[in-house]
C-alpha cells in the first residue's frame, strides 16, 4: 500500500533524477551504452561516394539503377537492475542505511535508462530471489520499480550473488547492460566464476555499497556486534589491540579479494559510501567509460 510517505519520496527521487539525468550524464549514458548493432532501415538510390558494398543487387537487378542498403543503430537497449536486499544492506552509520542508497542510485540509473528509450527490469535477492519484474519501457513502470526499490520487504537475510547472477542468465535471452547493486560482504569466491560469465554474456557493472565503520570502529570500549545476516550477537571490547587488529585485518582481506575477482572478470565498478553524494561517483564513470571507448 502507498503511504503518504512514500509517494512524496518517490516524488522527490524523481524530480532529483531526472534533473541529475538531464544535467549530469543523459547524454555520456547515449554513448557509453551503444545498441545491439546495426538493423537494416531502408534502401535509397546510389549516391557518387557511397561504399560500393552496400549495394542492394537485387533491387539494382530489378529497377536498372543502383541501389544502396541504408543501416541505422539498433538503439534500444535492455537494462537490469539487480539488487541486494540482504540484511547487512540495513546498515549505516552516517547519513542513511546502504538500503536507501541503493534505492535512489538504481532510482537514477531507470530514469538515465528510459530517458534513451531503453527497457528496464528490477530483480532483487537475498540468499533466494525475492523479486523479479521483467523489462518494460516506460515512465509508470520505472515508478513501480522505485516504488519496489523504496518499500520492499525480504523474507530472507542471508547473500547470494551467485543466485542472482545465474538468474539473470538464465532469464535474459539477449545482451543487456546488468548494474549489480551490492556491498558485496561474502566471500568472493563464492561468485568469482559468476561474474566472469555474465560478464561475457552482457555488460555487468558492480555498484558496490560501503559505509565508513566498516573501515574501522572507534575504541567505544564494549559493545554487542551483531551479524545482521546471520542474527548472531557477539560482545567485543573494541579497545582490544588484538580485535581492532583482526577486524581491519578481515575488512582488508575481503577489499582485496573483492577487487581481485572484479578485475580477474573485467568488469566495471563504481564505489558509493553511505556518507557521500552518488552524483560524483556515478558522473565520473559515465565519463571515464565514454573517454576509454573514445581512446
């Protein structure tokens, strides 16, 4: 059911993204995300200068005058959003949970995607898939995917990016451009070879979710930590050399192994903190992606 509430916060999201969409990157979203290919439009007289391949001999055959075949862009394109709605997504220590940052982000990237004409889909996962809503076009259908984004309630906790990847491939028969929405706390190994995969078989980009404590917790003596995945609360005294130690130690190890697995699969990733405006991380991939296809 639509709150009062929620229908002004979708409200607000969309009045905001569409302005940042106009102002910021419609136009580098257009040329970093080209379309299928080429698709045959029409055929028009030949013209001195034309390629000498694109004639059309049939047509040339049968009107006794040279015929070029005409290609445009096949411009349409298929966006998916796949998002995390685990537990751990519940969590922010500044300005907002990384479940409301990743709402507005994806919010953002529908609005880029429909600007340009393109179809969108939303699925969401936990350890299971708890939603999946195929792609259409259209100004209600984004609405209904924000409206999912901002109100969805899982009925797991747990992460499974190895079941929302092999679910993307086996639902989408054609290539698409796949934003993976995530904070991406599991092992890496347990979705390494998925990446690569659907790396190959789409365009995957890894938006990847983080909060500033989880670099680092303050000496606040002790304190309950509980694993909101798993529901286990453990007491640790923060002022513990040793602990202080193994925590940075376990967030290192994970960062690396994170950025390991995105680079070993080639894919794209843009990092968003709770604490920060998505606008600079979000307008400087589409630029630095639109300058490497450029170069």
């Amino acid at each position: 059911m639509l709150t009062n509430e929620l229908m002004a916060t979708i409200r607000r999201i969309e009045l905001r993204t569409r302005r940042l969409v106009n102002d910021s990157f419609a136009g580098e979203y257009h040329s970093v995300f080209k379309g299928r290919g080429m698709e045959f439009d029409e055929v028009r007289p030949y013209q001195p200068g034309d390629e000498i391949r694109t004639i059309d001999w049939n047509v040339t055959a049968r009107t006794g005058h040279p015929y070029v075949k005409r290609y445009v862009e096949e411009r349409e394109l298929t966006v998916m959003l796949v998002v995390d709605a685990s537990a751990s997504e519940n969590f922010g220590s500044v300005k907002r949970f990384k479940r409301e940052l990743a709402a507005e982000l994806t919010a953002v990237l529908a609005f880029a995607a429909t600007t340009n004409n393109d179809k969108v889909g939303l699925l969401i996962f936990t350890d299971q898939i708890e939603l999946y809503i195929p792609p259409r076009k259209g100004r209600k259908h984004i609405l209904r995917l924000v409206r999912e984004l901002l109100a969805f309630k899982p009925k797991h906790s747990g992460t499974n990016i190895k079941l929302a990847l092999d679910s993307v491939n086996r639902l989408l028969k054609r290539k698409a451009i796949v934003f993976l929405v995530s904070d991406f706390i599991a092992n890496p190994d347990s979705y390494r070879k998925e990446l690569s995969i659907t790396n190959r078989r789409h365009d995957l980009i890894a938006v990847d979710l983080s909060d500033p404590m989880e670099e680092g917790i303050a000496n606040v003596g002790v304190m309950a930590v509980e694993d909101p995945e798993s529901g286990e609360i453990v007491w640790v005294d923060t002022g513990s050399r040793a602990w202080q130690q193994a925590f940075r130690q376990r967030m290192s190890q994970l960062a690396t192994g994170k950025d390991q697995a995105f680079l070993n699969a080639s894919v794209d990733r843009i990092h968003v903190a709770t604490d920060e405006d998505y606008t600079t991380p979000l307008t400087q991939f589409f630029a630095q992606r639109a300058m490497r296809i450029r170069h």
